[in-house]
C-alpha cells in the first residue's frame, strides 16, 4: 500500500467514525464541498485499487456509483428543506408548527441519507483497505 493510499484511509476513517462529521443543515452548504474533496481524494484510491486489483474494479465501481447518488440525495434534500426557509437566519416556533408533515419527512430523509452516506463511506474505507494492503 503506498503511503499516501494509508494516511487517506487513516484520515477518512477517523473522520466519517464520528458520528457528528456532517454539520447540521443550515451548514451543510459550506461543508458540501469539503466533503466532495473527500470524496474525491477516496476514489482516488478506489482508482489505484482498481489498476493494480482488476479483480475488485467492479465492486469498486459499485461503492463509487452508490457513494456518489446518495451525496446527490442528501444535498438535494438539504437543498429542498432550505429553499423552504430561505432568508430566515433562525426558525421561531411558530415557523415549526407551520411545518407541514411533508417537510419534517424530507428533513427526517434528509438525516437518514446522511447517515447512509456515513455508513457507506466507512465500508467503502475498510473495502480499500483489506484491498490496497494486499498490493
């Protein structure tokens, strides 16, 4: 495994472990594309995994695919809730009792998909581990 692969793995298992790793909504814009970057950096080495283990390129491919719809769903549905509240620094009571029920299950969606993306992201990091250590 080359050294660099190591320290990603290392650093997004550590990360993505925590349950706390996504920000709440009303931040979740910002943090969007460093969570991208992440994503990014791990595929990179699902890619070098897939050169060197031609074996394990589909199931790979798979991660990928999965990975990536269900980062789409959650900023979808991040972005669905906010357009609902735009201009609002703060929601008051009164906004959450307004709340339709059809917006507190795309806010629940909302947490479930995140939390999915979590769960993913981390087996697809032990995924590359047993792999790219067998290089």
């Amino acid at each position: 495994m080359r050294a660099k692969d190591a320290k990603i793995l290392d650093e997004l298992e550590m990360l993505y472990g925590d349950k706390d790793c996504f920000y709440p909504l009303r931040k979740w814009f910002g943090t969007a594309e460093v969570h991208w970057a992440n994503l990014k950096r791990l595929f990179i080495v699902g890619d070098y995994a897939k050169e060197h283990n031609p074996s394990v390129a589909e199931r790979i491919t798979a991660y990928r695919r999965r990975i990536v719809d269900l980062f789409h769903q959650t900023k979808d549905l991040a972005a669905g809730w906010e357009s609902e509240r735009k201009g609002k620094r703060r929601l008051s009571t009164e906004d959450y009792v307004k709340a339709t029920d059809e917006s507190w299950d795309s806010l629940d969606k909302w947490a479930n998909t995140q939390e999915r993306l979590r769960c993913l992201i981390l087996e697809f990091v032990k995924f590359l581990f047993c792999v790219v250590s067998e290089l």
